[in-house]
C-alpha cells in the first residue's frame, strides 16, 4: 500500500467539522427530548386511551416502523411542500427523527408502563391522587428507570442515524464531510476522522445518559 496520508487539509476545516458537530448534537437532542414526549403521551393514550386513540396510535406506529427513516426523510422534506408545507432541511430533519423516535420508543414505554404492578396503582387510589399524580408519579417514573437501558439505546442509534439527514442538504457532521470530500478529495483522512468524532459523540452520550441516572433514576426500591 503506497498510500500518502494527508491529514493536514482535514484539520484545517476544524471550524467546518465543529459546527457540523454541534449541528449534530442539536439535531439529536432535540429529537430525543420531544421524541420521547411523542412517545410518553402515546404510551400514555395506547394504554389509557378509548379504541379510536388506541388504533391511530397503533397505525402510526406501524407505518413508521416498517418503512425506511430514509423515505420518512424524504416525505417531510420533498412530499410535503407539494401541499404547501415549507420548511427548512434542518427543522425537516428534526421533525423526520421526532416522529421516528416517537414511534419505536412508544414501545418501550408502553412496554415499561404495563410492566407496573396494578397494586401501585390501586395503593394510588388509595391515597386518593389523581389519575395524572398517578400516571406522573406511581406509574412513569418506575417505568422510565425500568425501560432506561433499552430508551438510551434506542437514543443513542438515533444520533447515529442523524447521519442520513445529509442527503436533504441539513448542514450535519456527515453533510460536511462529503463536502470536504469534494473539495479535498481525501476521502481516507476525511471518514477516519468523522468516525472518530461520532465515536466521541457516543461515549459522550453514553456519559451524560449514565449521570442522568444518577441523578434521577438512581433511587432505591424501597
């Protein structure tokens, strides 16, 4: 292999390669902050709800389970402006991972909230709390430390999967290599060192999920 490595033209765009970093966090936080809201109140209203809330939830579930994120992607950013919805490649790519990590982590959740023993909630009715106190305090917070492991996985594969918004333009860490790749044609230097960097953003995750425990999970059974 005669190969002559050039890293110099890679790490002369660092400003490039740190606003697509932080470009990428921002996308993947805020996804996995108001996916998990989707996906708490779908939860919430596959278990609790009347029949027609149960079967569109189910429905949208199903739809979003079985087809690409890729076509998701393309279906917020191409498909919809056709009916007059205009938004940019970055809020599309938000709302493209929302809505697919609302659906996969409804399924944990749900899974975590029907994992509560029914005497929890009856002891709930017992001292007379709401059915919101209930759901907030007897039921959701012992389901979320339950399913932890399995939500932060599913995070963290969606930060990952962050990567795909590039081919819609979003100015992510992945967008910016293929221009750098480009303009550079080093393609070598270029993926080692975007592989790096998502490997970085992972452990970080994997740091922060692991405090966040700590500090709010992290309570005795009894």
């Amino acid at each position: 292999m005669n190969y002559s490595f050039q890293f110099g033209p890679v790490f002369d765009a660092w400003p490039l390669l740190l606003r697509g970093t932080w470009i990428t966090i921002q996308l993947s936080f805020l996804a996995m902050l108001f996916g998990l809201c989707v996906a708490i109140l779908c939860a919430w209203g596959k278990t609790s709800g009347p029949r027609l809330v149960r079967w569109v939830i189910n429905a949208y579930i199903e739809l979003i389970r079985n087809t690409p994120f890729l076509v998701q992607l393309f279906f917020f950013y191409f498909a919809l402006p056709a009916t007059g919805v205009r938004w940019s490649a970055h809020t599309a790519a938000l709302v493209a991972m929302v809505v697919n990590l609302g659906a996969y982590a409804t399924e944990i959740v749900r899974a975590g909230i029907e994992a509560i023993p029914r005497a929890q909630v009856e002891a709930g009715l017992a001292l007379n709390l709401s059915r919101y106190e209930i759901f907030r305090f007897v039921v959701l917070k012992p389901a979320l430390r339950a399913i932890y492991p399995a939500l932060t996985s599913q995070f963290i594969l969606l930060m990952l999967a962050s990567s795909v918004v590039s081919v819609i333009s979003a100015d992510d860490l992945t967008s910016v290599a293929a221009n750098l790749q480009s303009e550079t044609f080093r393609s070598f230097e270029i993926y080692i060192v975007i592989t790096a960097i998502y490997l970085v953003l992972t452990l970080l995750f994997s740091y922060l999920f692991r405090l966040v425990f700590r500090w709010g999970l992290n309570y005795p059974d009894r």
